[in-house]
C-alpha cells in the first residue's frame, strides 16, 4: 500500500579539520520512504572563501557517489547495495535515488574536501529507513451478528505482511482499550528479506452500558513507523423481548370455580321446580 508521507531528517555536523573554511550547512535525507518510492539526498555547501575540490556521499561506509567539479565528467557512480542513482537528477547539490528497497535503510554521510593547500574536510550524515508496508488495511475476524447482554465479545485485528513488524491497537470512540482485554499473539514471519504479519486481539463482556443506540464502535489500527491505518467495525446488540408465560394453574382454577357455579344453580332449580310441583 502506498504511503506519501515523508519525514526528512537534519543533523549536526561530524567536524574534521578545522572549523573554518569551506563546510556543510546541512544534509537533507528523508527519514522514513516507503519501498518503491524516490529519496533526494542534498547536502548544502558554505565555501567560505576556499574552492570545492570534491563532494562524496557514502552509504554504511560505502561510497556511492563522487562529484569531483574539475573532472570531465564531473560525476561517478559506484555499485552499492539498495542504491540505484538517476543520473539526469543528480549532481553538485543532490543525488536523487530510484526505487528504493529494504537494502537502501542506513547511514547516509556526505563528505566534502577544499582544495589545496588546506585541503579542509566537513562530514555530515543522517539515517533513512525505508518501510515495506502492509499489503492491506487491518483485518477484523469473529465479528457476530448481534450480542446479547452478558455475552463475550472476542475479535482479532490482523496486519498483513510488513517490514518493521507493525504496532496494533484497539480503540473505542478514540480511547484506547486497557491492556487486560487484550490478547497478544507472537507475530509470525515470511520471505527473506522477512516480511511480518501481527495480530492482536480483543475479548469483552458485552453491556448495555457499552452500546450507544444499540450499536459500538471499533477500531482497530496498525502503525508502521510515521505511517498509520484503521479499520472500523460496528458491534449491534441484539434487542429480542420475552413475553412473560402464561399462568395455566389460574386459569384451571377460575373455570373450575364457574363450573361448581353451574351446578349449583341447576341444583336449586330442580329443587324449586319439586317444590311447586308438591303445592299443586
């Protein structure tokens, strides 16, 4: 997955020689690139009087690039692992880099030289780390229907394939979840240079109290360095009412009650109807 974030790194100066005198003013180098992407080294010149005799960058101890202005051409090129120059974007004051690989994360120094007779020398370096990112946003499993109140909540939040292994977190409504509803799992690898997935889950008790309007939100987040994504998913509670049962045993007793009624009646009935019949 593309990223177009970009943190460029400035440090201070290493000093050989002395102090006056042509020096480096600053070293620009992005911090973080992601695979694929360009990187433009710059390192920025103060001659302070004295003539530039050459410019070399350096990657781990290696050199890679020499510009040496008198020379006819002025640039050369060297074989360094993780680095391929554009020489159409590279001279005096940057050298652009193609396609950058895990092989291109290290030390950058730029070192330049004055001419004689003093021949001062200025170094200055920075660190890029180039990040394989993960191959889609986080994955959510075991996500339910609808839970009931009471019920266990339990999810995973995966993060495929990237290189630093990257940092899951849940979170609800932009807090983060405590620690003791989290369960950690050991990130498994893949590949050479390895390539990491991670997953971290998440095991709740299912409230009334959690879920606003019948619904929870959650999100789960993977970070990589300076580069970050989520996704999110929608817990619902499921809102099923009982009817209360119905009391048989009552309802027995009430038509036995009207039946005894009944036979009452036509008991006195017939004994009125003899009465009379005795009269007449």
């Amino acid at each position: 997955m593309a990223a177009n974030l970009v943190a460029t790194l400035v440090v201070f100066p290493l000093l050989h020689g002395v102090a006056t005198g042509l020096r480096i003013t600053e070293v620009e180098v992005p911090r973080y690139l992601v695979v694929g992407q360009k990187a433009t080294l710059r390192c920025h010149l103060a001659l302070e009087g004295e003539v530039l005799y050459s410019l070399k960058w350096w990657k781990d101890g290696k050199q890679f690039y020499q510009y040496i202005p008198q020379n006819k051409p002025p640039a050369v090129v060297f074989t360094v692992p993780g680095i391929t120059i554009n020489p159409a974007r590279s001279g005096l004051n940057e050298v652009e880099l193609l396609d950058v690989q895990s092989s291109s994360t290290g030390t950058y120094r730029c070192e330049v030289v004055a001419e004689a007779p003093t021949f001062n020398t200025h170094v200055m370096s920075a660190n890029m780390t180039i990040v394989d990112t993960p191959d889609t946003k986080p994955r959510v499993s075991g996500l339910e229907a609808a839970y009931r109140d009471g019920e266990k909540i339990s999810l995973n939040c995966t993060s495929l394939r990237s290189r630093p292994p990257a940092q899951l977190t849940w979170s609800i409504n932009g807090q983060e979840i405590a620690q003791e509803h989290l369960v950690r799992y050991s990130a498994a690898s893949e590949g050479d240079p390895a390539l990491h997935t991670t997953t971290l889950g998440l095991s709740l008790t299912a409230r009334t109290s959690l879920f606003t309007d019948g619904a929870l939100e959650l999100r789960c987040s993977a970070t990589v360095h300076v580069y970050e994504w989520s996704t999110d998913v929608t817990l619902h509670l499921d809102n099923v009412t009982y009817s209360q049962p119905h009391h048989l045993p009552t309802l027995q007793q009430t038509d036995a009650a009207s039946s005894i009624l009944s036979s009452c009646i036509l008991v006195l009935c017939s004994l009125l109807t003899l009465c009379l019949c005795r009269r007449t």
